[in-house]
C-alpha cells in the first residue's frame, strides 16, 4: 500500500548523464549492427565472382607499365574489401569505384550486359519477351555512392562527374541514404534532351539485382525510380534528368507502339528482352536489339567520318596465334592473320583491327556466317574496348542483303496470345 | 520443534550474530525437511496470543516470504509449491491465519493480513479459496473496531495483490462499499477509517464500473473528499493520496468535482501539515502529467480524436492555480539546496508551476511575470528566490516569440545576480535558471537563439567565475555551462566556443580538484560538463581534446596508486575512477570515430586498455560499467588490432557475463561483446567457446534480470555474422533456445504495456539472432544445416504478423529475416517462403509502409525472395 513517490526531480536534468551515456552507447551499437547486417546483404552471393585469372593478366597485357592502381594491387591494398568479406572475394562496384584509371576502365567495361543483335526472330516472343524502343545515345552505367553519380561509356571511361537524386548521389544537407548505400543502373545518355533513360535497374540502394529476372527489375525500376526524385527537372543538386523507356509486352500491340509511337527521345531501334532472364554481364543471346531504316538512323555501321562505307567492315581482334575471333564467349573465329604480316607490324595480340568484308567471299553455311577472305582496313579506335560481336557482324550482313523485317516479326506472333495484356503495359509504363 | 519455534525466531532476531546464524540454520533445515509441518508451526505462532510479538511478526513475515518473490521466475516457483501443498496444510494455514485478524496485537494483525493477501494473490486466479471475500465481508460487520480495522487492511492488501479482473463485480461492490461505509464520516473509529481510507487507494483500479456509474462515483467522491477536512492528520493525508490516485486512473471521471477539488487542495496547501500539502500539491502536478500526455499525443497524430480527451483543467483553473502556488514559492527552508533529500512545499510548488507551464504553454507568462518583477529586487532573499525559481520554471512550455523578449532582459540581470547577489540560495537559482535558459531557448532547433557571438563571451567568464563558488551553485554552474555548450553541438566547426574551448576545460578540471568537489555532486556535475564539451568538440578543437587524453589517463592511474583505503575512501575512489572512465569512454568514441583524429588517438590505445584492466582488477560495479563501456568504444575505434588485447580482457568479460546480480553490468558486457565481434570478425573465433557457454548459461538462468535475455539474443547474431559457418558448433544449443523463445514471444499475453514492450524486445533480440545466423552462412557450403529451421522460423514470423501487436522495430526485423532467409537458403527455400503468409500479406503492408526503414527492409526481402525463388 505504498503511495507513490512524491518527490520529483529538482534542478536537475531528469536523465543523468551516465544514462545519457549508456543510451549513446546503446544507440552506437544499434546502429553498427543494423550497419553490418545490411553490410552482410549487400554482398549478394553471386556477384561480380571475377575470374581471377583473366583479369590482371588482361591488364598487364594492356597497360604493362601502368603503375597506376592495377586490380590485384586494388584487391590487396583495400581493407573493406577484406573487412566485408572474409570469405568469399567479391569486388563490388563500391570498391571498384575506388579503382584509378586504365583499371577502373578496364574493370567497368565488362560489367554490362550486351545485347546480340537479332539474327532470328527467338521462339515464343510473345509469351517470353519485352520490348521497347532504345533511345539513341551512349549506352553507360550510372553508378551513385558516397554522395555522387558517375557515368561511364561501355568502353569504362567516365562521362559525367555529377549530383544526382539517385540514393546517396549528391552531398546535399537532408541525408537521402546511409553512406554505403548505392545505386547501380544500365542507361542510355540521349544528348538532345540531356537525360539519362534508365534501360535497366543492376543494383538499389546496395541491394543486387543481377539474380533477379527481367520482369522483376522492370518492376522495381519502375516503382523506385520515381520515388527518389531522379526523375524530376533538373537542379543544384541533380544536374541530368533520368527518365524510363516504356516497356511492352511482346504482342502485336506492344510491338506496334514500340516501333511506330513517338517518345520523348530519338529511337534506335528496338531492344527485346527476355522476361525470365537474370542480368548477366557480357554477351547474352537473352537480350536482343532489332532496326530497320524507320526506327533508326543507325542501322548500317559507319565510320569514323559519319558515312556509311561501300563495303561491311568488321573489328576483330588478334589473338596470340594470329586468328582474328569476335568478341562473344567462346570466341568465334572469322579469319586468321598470316605470321609475316604480324611480325612486319606492330600488332600485338589483343589489338583491335578493322576489317573490310568483300561480299563475294561471303558464305552462310548451316545457318553459320562465314566471311572468307577479309580486306585489312586499319587498327580501330583506341577507345575500342570490345571487337564486334558474332550477331553484329552477322545482322549487319543481312541488314545490306535481306534484312529481317517488321513484317517478319509480326508474323512470329501466335495470333491466340494477342490482345489480352493490355492492362500489363499499364503497370510497366506507370 | 513446536516449542521450539518461538525461541528460533527469537535467537533470529538476535543482537548476537552467532546465535542468529545458528537461529537461521535451524529455520532452513526445518523448512528443508518438513515444509508443510514447518508452515503450520508458523502460522501457528502467529496467531497465537499467548506468544511474544517479535516472534509472531517473525513467523508472518517467514510466511509471506516461502508464498512471494521479487523475481517474477521465483515467485511463480513459490505459488506453484504452495498450491501444489495438501489440502488440510493449506487449510490450516488459512484458518490460524485469518483467526490472528481478531488478535488484540495489532502487528500480528497486520502481519496475518499481509500473508492473507499473499495467499489470495496465488489462489484467487486459480479459483480457490472462494469463500475468503465472504468471511472478511463478515467480519466488517463484527462490532469490534480492531478486527474492522485488520480486515479492511486485509481487503487493502489483497486488492493490491490481486489483478482486477480476478473478481467479479458484485464482489467488488461489496468489496466496495465495505471499505467506502468504513471510510465515512459516520464512522467513530479512526483506526477503521484511516485503514479504510487506505484499502481504498489500493482499491480504485477494481472501481472502473463504480467510476462509470453516475451515482456511486458522487458518492465515492463525496466520502474521499470528506475525508481530506478529517481532524486526524493521517486520514487526511491518505485521503488525498487517494485523490492523486484518482486523478491518473480517472482522470475522464473528474469534471464535475474539480472546483471542489480546487478548494479543497487549495486549502491544504495553505494551511495544512506538509505532508498533507504536498499531497495537495501533487494532485495538480499529476493532472500537469495527464494533461501533457495527452496534449502530446494530439501533437504527434491529428487523427487522434480517439478515447482520450483533453478536458484543460489546468487551463481553467490557471487564474486561480498560479497564485496558490507563486506563495508555495516563499515557504523555502534555509539550506534546501545543500540537502540532497529534502523535499518541501516551495520545491514542490515550483516543480508543480513548471508542468503548469509546460501544459497550459503562453498564458501562464502574464500570470507570473508580475510577481517576478514584484519580487526580483527584493532585499527579503526568499522573495529574490521565488521570483527566480518562478522564472527558471516556466521556460519550458511558452514559445519561444513569448519568453524570447523577456529573456533578452533577463539575461544581464541573471548574470549580475550570479556574480554578485549575497545569497547563496538566489545564486543557486540563478545559476539553474540560467542552465535553463541554455536549455531551451538556444541551440540549433531554436531559431533565435537568446545566446549570440557577442554575449557568449560574457556568459562564460560569468560561469566559469561561478564554477569557484559555494559547492551547490558551482555544481549549478557546471549544469548551466552543460546546457550552454550542448546548444553548439551541431553548430559545425565555426562553433563559437571554439576560442575559449581550452579555457573551459582547465575551469573544469580546476572544479574536479576542488577539495570540497564531494559535495553537491559538484565533482560529477564537472565531469558531466567536460564529457559534454567533449561531445561537442569540433575538428578545429580536437586537438584540445587530445590533450585532455593524458590527463585524465594520469587522474585514474592515480586512483589505482592508492592503498590501504577506509570503507569510505574506497566509495569515492571508486565513484572518481567511474567518472574517469566515462569522461574516457566519450573521449575514445569522440575522437577514435573521426578518420582525421582516430590515428593519433590510437597511440594511447596500450596505455589506455592497461589502466581499464587495473580498473577491473579492483571490482566495483559501476566502474565496471564505465570501464566495460569504455572497451566497447576502444574496440570499434581500433578494429582488428584489437586482438593484441583480448588475452587480458577476456577474463574480465567472463566475469560481466556472469554478474547476474548487478544485471546492467552483465547487459552491458554482452553489448561489449557485440562491438568486439565486430572490430574482430573472424579473430574473435578462440574465444567463442567461452563466449556462447556463458551467454547460453545466461539466458538459462531464472537469476538473470529479464532485460538482459533479448541483448543476448541480438549477440548470437553478432557473433554468428562475425565467424560465419564457424557457428556450426553452437547451432545446437541456440536454435532451440531461439525456438522456444520465439514460441514463448510471439504469443505472449501482453496484458499491459510494459510486457508488451518486453515482448517485442525479446522478438527484436531473437530476429537479429535470425538474421546474424542466415547472413553469416551465407555463401558457405553448410547452408544447407539451417534448412531444417527454416518452417519453423517461417511460422514464427507468420504468427508475429497475425499476432498484430508487433511495433516497428520488430516488423523491420521481421520482414528483413524474411529476406535473410531466402537469400542463404535461395531455391531450397522456395517453396516453403511461397506458403507463407509472411511472403504475402505481411511482406506487402512492409513494402507499403511509411515507415523508410521497414521498407527498405521488405524491399531486401522482397529482392531476396524473388533471386531465390527465380535462382
């Protein structure tokens, strides 16, 4: 039957400050545990398990007195890399981004997905597949972290250096994420209008979505996007818009508007996409890109003047016993380069060299493209990171000779499956 | 043995320590061989009249102690064994018992009513002992005022024993309108109707139907308030702690007494004992709390127009409110400020006008700004006083648009009082209500701070001068200076203290040597201010800090240096080297989580760990603490190199982890083991074996404070994230704790808050064990060791959401296991994540939730679930 106390604090603070420092303390370690778990799932199980073979030594090839950062002095000299995984080496685009230079570049341009260039029309395009239009531009990965946004072109050279609304992507005073939060995403620069279109959604807010299908990054591109303000005009502190490309179903409907609507940007072609399929770095018969002369002012290559050459040209690379393979995994070979020649030049191996096709040695055996005898034309751009692909060369042959045509993909369509996926288009527009 | 009993419980009460040892002895090897014979004897003894007093209160109090327990654990061991004694034992007991209430020894009485509550408490939820309410009804009606009396206690006792909803309603009623009956003004005994007017305090919560009904609350009101203007001093004051009770529990009830309330108190307050004005007071300060409790609930959701409702008492009874209490403010005893107990009408006068304040915010300003300016410049120093402390109490509360151009006057005037008034009780003030103008009008949520660059100078040559006054206003100074620097904490590195940032400190230390520093706490207010200046410190100033290092290193090696010590030299060595060792901990994590100062701090890091080892050497709980505390930060800020220092330490964790008695010490420990997981990751892995046996020795233990268990949970995690797959060996032992913890919490009856929010604790402390485990075989080929935990897991974190009673923290972690687990277990997993309602529902109402941080937790899950689901 004891009353309450009567007594209250008098002139004095109601908490003490040992309290005060048992409540910081606790506070601390609240927040270094939420830290390391989030930490312990950022590093996604499967990602970026570089080979650890091909890579330093790719890079000696390349840059042999580079003593700039190389990778393998990278994954030596950086601590959180081995703090954050003890067991299982992962370099993740954070740690990447700390990496200078030629191996920056070198790093960053195999990390994006290429598309093949659409030889056949793929089974089931209207069950299994996307598709929207590509707008025209530089294709780049926009990486946010540590306060700001960088693009980098295919080849991993940078684009922009810039404050961005993307999570973590501008030093602003309101703290948008925790500091090791981080964005990754497939874009296409379109000069024009100055923005970023968003293609494809690889990493959010740390989180990775390399093992996640096609439908579900659509989906989680779509829904987070917007919510962080990326897509709003641009200002002080978020210098390029970024934008979606609207995605369709693969069906009659979805195919006409991709092809004939008009969007906000300059198309190039259009790009299909298997529903099913995981981000995968590298060449992927999953992701397919289409043209023709009306959604696109590229379909046949062109030089370095702007003009499209007589004749196909090619960009093969040399390899040690002279043969010169395309980009694809595993290569495919197209021609070979005689020992004489090699030894008479300065090329090494690894060096990109431009090739003119002569038609009439050309010859498609089995499906199988084959080019003969080849005509050399130069050593590529510098910038070149990559030959060109089998499916480039292959649909840049039929786009001179008997281009797949609309009309062919049309007709792939089973005509049972049309018009019901209205309302799905919806949703991927929003 | 029965003849014995008396003189055991005699020689038990022995001046003579060997004969109450043995006394003792013989009392637990009784109750050891023959519990139900050793109950009988007692109860026995107690009632009967033939036997010495000491003997019988002896004989109760030993009952009441074999039926009731502080640890929750405990006492339900002890109801279990009572109920689980033979019948007639129990029987026995209860008769002897309730026979003592008729005994003319009033401590018997007594005694015998306690235990009598005890036994209701464990028997009446269970359904026994039915007829016990009836029989004490009865005995209200005996004519003999002692048995009234001892049975009106009893009912007292046994309401407070007993949860409300045990008994029905016409047994509370009648409980009821014995204890009101007794209460009356009719009632010539006032033994009875203090006893009555007692039981009733204990008996409100079982009053919620009487207190709905109209009629019956008049009268229940009526009784109680007659019984405030009783002429026994002692009815009066349990009749206002009545009304004080009344005024939280129903608070909703009260609109049509207040006026009479209002006079009733004003009346006490005036003219009454203290004890009972206090009473008085107290009843408006706990209408204060209601009030601001629920005003800030309509601040914080707008939708709240939910069951509580504010009715502005204290609003409407300002005009009259501030006036009585403005004259509590005169009644101040010489030299209050120098006893640390004392506890009278001015304080609390001056503590009620400060809620007033804070409830009712600008009105209060023109009812007391008069009787400042009245006042101030009085030569009568208790008028001085008053008008101060009127002043420093309403500054919280007001807007700042309201104080802000009273205080820019003030401020001059409170600096020259505190410099240069002759009384040492104003000064005290003073310095207080300075401390409080700090507090609330300057710092970066206000947004015109009353402190400028131009009078901060002033300001702190005037508190640092005060820093060397008489020990109670230096300790107030020191408190002022607190409030002062805490306001530049965010004030980035142009801070303006920064110029006289090592002027402050060296005043500082200067106070902590001060010969007289014991006195008023003034030592502890110094350190608290130097840790503050710490916190606040800014790159420009750390190396100031820095230099404090060595200093403070130097203080506590000296502490260490001592020998041969008193009683009392050891008590305030040891309250010295726990100040030491927090002042060190704020400074390790100050400047050891800065990249630009973390580098040249470490140099100390040897030093520093040394000195907290010879700390622990000579134990004392709360250095313990300090110094535990203190390790957890060095840990962090040194990482991996902690592992030089683990072989000295690791016999001291053992022991926090064992102190089961000083449980902060032993929760603290297992926070400190979390930082060290963390600092060594995989290092820690030589000293987990020890680790886990005493964490799982913990949580087994029914002597470990409660609190403690969901830490240790949150540190499975901890240290499963630091050493991976290597957790193989412990999943044995924790799963199945986890299991049954997470069976035991996710349907846990939460009957009040406060369960609730241990239950929700237990649920955090369990998830992030969850989730430690998952994350830390993630990648690794054992993986597959969890899979057989997984449904089990699943339908724990279903249950939590059907459950509903879940809070943020918990649905964060929650969701994020969800996630955890789809991502270590991937495909495997698949199609028991699809069954769950987890996975649907409760993951879609996390990605839609407001709340960022559990949606970027279902957002990980929602990612996680679909990779291994697509994988």
């Amino acid at each position: 039957m004891a009353p309450h106390e009567l007594r209250r604090p008098f002139k004095r603070p109601a908490i003490s400050d040992q309290q005060r420092r048992r409540d910081l303390a606790l506070i601390r370690q609240t927040q270094q545990r939420s830290d390391s778990q989030n930490r312990a799932r950022r590093l996604a199980s499967s990602l970026f398990d570089l080979p650890s073979h091909s890579f330093p030594d790719a890079c000696q090839a390349d840059f042999p007195d580079n003593v700039d950062v190389g990778y393998a002095i990278a994954l030596e000299q950086s601590p959180e890399l081995e703090a954050s995984s003890p067991t299982v080496r992962h370099l993740d685009f954070v740690q990447a981004s700390k990496l200078k230079g030629s191996a920056a570049r070198h790093w960053f341009a195999r990390q994006l997905m290429l598309t093949e260039w659409m030889i056949d029309v793929p089974p089931n395009l209207d069950r299994d597949w996307y598709v929207f239009a590509r707008p025209a531009g530089k294709r780049c990965f926009v990486v946010s972290s540590n306060g700001s946004t960088v693009s980098r072109l295919r080849n991993g050279s940078v684009l922009h250096h810039f404050p961005s609304s993307l999570p973590n992507g501008a030093r602003t005073k309101e703290i948008s994420a925790p500091s090791h939060v981080y964005c990754i995403l497939d874009c296409i620069f379109h000069e024009p209008d100055q923005t970023y279109y968003v293609i494809d959604m690889v990493c959010w807010r740390g989180y990775s979505l390399y093992d996640c299908s096609a439908e579900f990054r659509f989906f989680w591109l779509n829904s987070k996007l917007s919510e962080t303000g990326a897509c709003n005009p641009p200002s002080t502190y978020h210098r390029y818009r970024f934008s979606v490309v609207p995605i369709y179903d693969c069906n009659r409907i979805g195919l006409h508007k991709a092809y004939t609507g008009g969007f906000a940007f300059v198309k190039d072609g259009l790009l299909f996409y298997n529903r099913h399929a995981h981000y995968q770095t590298g060449n992927t018969p999953l992701a397919l890109v289409w043209k023709d002369e009306l959604c696109s002012q590229y379909v046949l290559d062109t030089d370095s003047e702007g003009h499209v050459p007589a004749e196909q040209q090619v960009v093969l690379e040399l390899q040690d016993d002279g043969k010169l393979t395309t980009s694809d995994d595993p290569p495919i070979l197209f021609g070979c380069l005689e020992k004489e020649i090699i030894q008479k030049s300065s090329f090494q191996a690894g060096n990109f060299l431009r090739f003119s096709v002569i038609d009439e040695c050309v010859r498609i055996v089995d499906g199988k493209l084959e080019l003969g005898d080849l005509k050399f034309v130069g050593k590529a751009n510098r910038a070149r990171a990559f030959a060109d692909s089998y499916s480039k060369v292959f649909f840049q042959y039929t786009a001179r000779h008997s281009p797949l045509q609309f009309q062919d993909l049309i007709a792939s369509l089973d005509p049972n499956l049309d018009e019901n996926s209205e309302s799905n288009d919806m949703e991927m527009i929003d | 043995m029965a003849m014995e009993i008396t003189q055991i419980l005699l020689n038990a009460q022995s001046i003579d320590a060997a004969s109450r040892k043995h006394a003792e002895e013989s009392l637990k090897q009784f109750q050891d061989q023959n519990f139900p014979s050793f109950l009988l004897s007692l109860s026995g003894e107690l009632a009967n009249n033939e036997k010495p007093v000491d003997s019988r209160k002896l004989a109760g109090l030993i009952l009441k102690n074999t039926l009731d327990a502080k640890e929750q654990h405990r006492k339900n061991e002890l109801a279990q064994r009572w109920l689980s004694l033979d019948a007639s034992v129990k029987a026995q007991v209860k008769a002897c018992l309730l026979q003592t209430l008729s005994s003319p020894v009033p401590d018997a009485r007594s005694t015998a009513s306690q235990v009598i509550a005890k036994i209701a408490g464990i028997e009446l939820p269970q359904k026994q002992w039915p007829e016990l309410i009836g029989i004490l009804l009865s005995n209200i009606h005996q004519l003999q005022p002692h048995v009234k009396q001892a049975t009106l206690e009893t009912l007292g006792y046994l309401c407070e024993e007993v949860s409300p909803e045990v008994a029905d309603q016409d047994q509370v009623n009648k409980i009821l309108t014995a204890v009101v009956q007794g209460m009356n003004a009719s009632e010539g005994n006032n033994d009875v109707r203090l006893a009555a007017t007692r039981a009733l305090y204990n008996a409100l919560g079982f009053a919620q139907a009487n207190f709905s009904n109209d009629m019956e609350r008049d009268y229940i009101m009526r009784v109680v308030c007659e019984a405030t203007l009783s002429p026994e001093v002692k009815i009066r004051q349990a009749a206002f702690e009545c009304l004080v009770a009344i005024s939280t529990t129903y608070y909703d009830k009260l609109a049509s007494y207040m006026q009479d309330i209002f006079n009733i108190t004003a009346k006490a307050v005036r003219e009454d004992e203290e004890p009972v004005a206090l009473q008085a007071i107290e009843f408006w300060s706990s209408i204060c709390d209601e009030e601001i409790d629920i005003l800030d609930e309509y601040g914080s959701d707008f939708t709240a127009d939910s069951d509580i409702h504010c009715f502005y008492f204290i609003k409407q009874a300002l005009p009259a409110l501030v006036p009585m209490l403005l004259e509590t403010l005169l009644k101040q005893e010489e030299g209050q400020d120098q006893d640390e107990g004392a506890w009278n009408i001015a304080m609390a006068g001056g503590t009620c006008l400060g809620l007033v304040a804070r409830t009712v915010g600008d009105d209060i300003v023109p009812l007391v700004m008069p009787f400042i300016e009245e006042n101030i410049t009085k030569p009568d120093w208790r008028q001085r006083e008053a008008a101060t402390y009127a002043f420093g109490s309403i500054l919280e509360g007001p807007s700042p648009e309201k104080l802000t151009p009273i205080v820019n006057v003030a401020l001059n005037f409170m600096l020259t009082a505190l410099m240069k008034d002759p009384n040492d009780h104003v000064k005290d003030t003073t310095a207080w209500t300075l401390g409080r103008i700090f507090e609330f009008m300057h710092g970066s949520t206000v947004e015109t701070s009353v402190i400028t660059r131009e009078n901060c100078h002033q300001i702190l040559t005037v508190l640092l001068q005060s820093m060397k006054d008489v020990p109670n206003v230096a300790e107030k100074a020191c408190g002022a200076l607190y409030f002062l620097v805490q306001g530049y904490e965010d004030s980035g590195s142009a801070s303006p203290l920064s110029p006289f940032f090592h002027d402050i400190i060296q005043a500082l230390l200067s106070v902590t040597h001060r010969d007289d520093a014991g006195e008023s706490r003034l030592r502890t207010a110094a350190y608290e201010s130097l840790n503050e200046v710490v916190r606040c410190s800014t790159e420009e100033t750390a190396p100031t800090v820095m230099q404090l290092v060595p200093v403070i290193m130097m203080e506590l090696h000296q502490t260490l240096e001592a020998q041969k010590l008193s009683m009392d030299e050891r008590e305030k060595q040891n309250e010295l080297q726990g100040l030491l060792c927090g002042c060190l901990q704020v400074i390790i994590q100050k400047l050891g989580s800065a990249e630009s100062s973390k580098y040249a701090f470490m140099q100390y890091a040897d030093q520093l760990m040394e000195l907290f080892l010879r700390v622990f050497a000579c134990r004392n709980a709360t250095v313990h603490e300090e110094a535990m505390l203190a390790i957890g930060a060095l840990a962090y800020a040194a990482g991996q190199n902690f592992v030089k220092y683990m072989q000295g330490f690791y016999p001291y964790l053992e022991m926090g982890l064992q102190n089961f008695e000083e449980y902060q010490v032993c929760a603290i420990t297992v926070g400190v083991v979390g930082d060290i997981c963390r600092a060594l990751e995989e290092k820690i892995l030589p000293f987990c074996d020890g680790i886990m046996t005493h964490l799982l020795k913990d949580l087994s233990s029914n002597l470990l404070h409660r609190s403690v268990k969901p830490p240790i949970f949150s540190c499975f995690g901890d240290i499963a994230l630091a050493i991976g797959e290597n957790f193989e060996k412990y999943l044995i032992y924790a799963m199945p704790m986890l299991q049954s913890a997470a069976e035991l919490s996710a349907h846990a009856a939460t009957v009040d808050d406060e369960m609730l929010e241990y239950t929700n604790q237990l649920r955090n402390g369990i998830l992030e064990a969850y989730s430690g485990i998952f994350q830390g075989f993630k990648n690794s080929p054992k993986t597959q060791l969890l899979m057989p935990f997984a449904p089990h897991i699943l339908q724990f974190l279903d249950s939590l959401y059907n459950e509903k009673d879940m809070d943020d923290v918990v649905m964060k972690a929650a969701i994020g296991v969800l996630g955890d687990l789809a991502d270590t277990l991937g495909t495997n997993a698949g199609p028991l994540i699809n069954q769950s309602v987890s996975s649907k529902d409760f993951l879609e109402e996390c990605l839609s939730s407001d709340d960022h941080l559990i949606k970027e937790s279902a957002d990980w899950a929602k990612l996680a679930i679909t990779r291994a689901i697509s994988g």
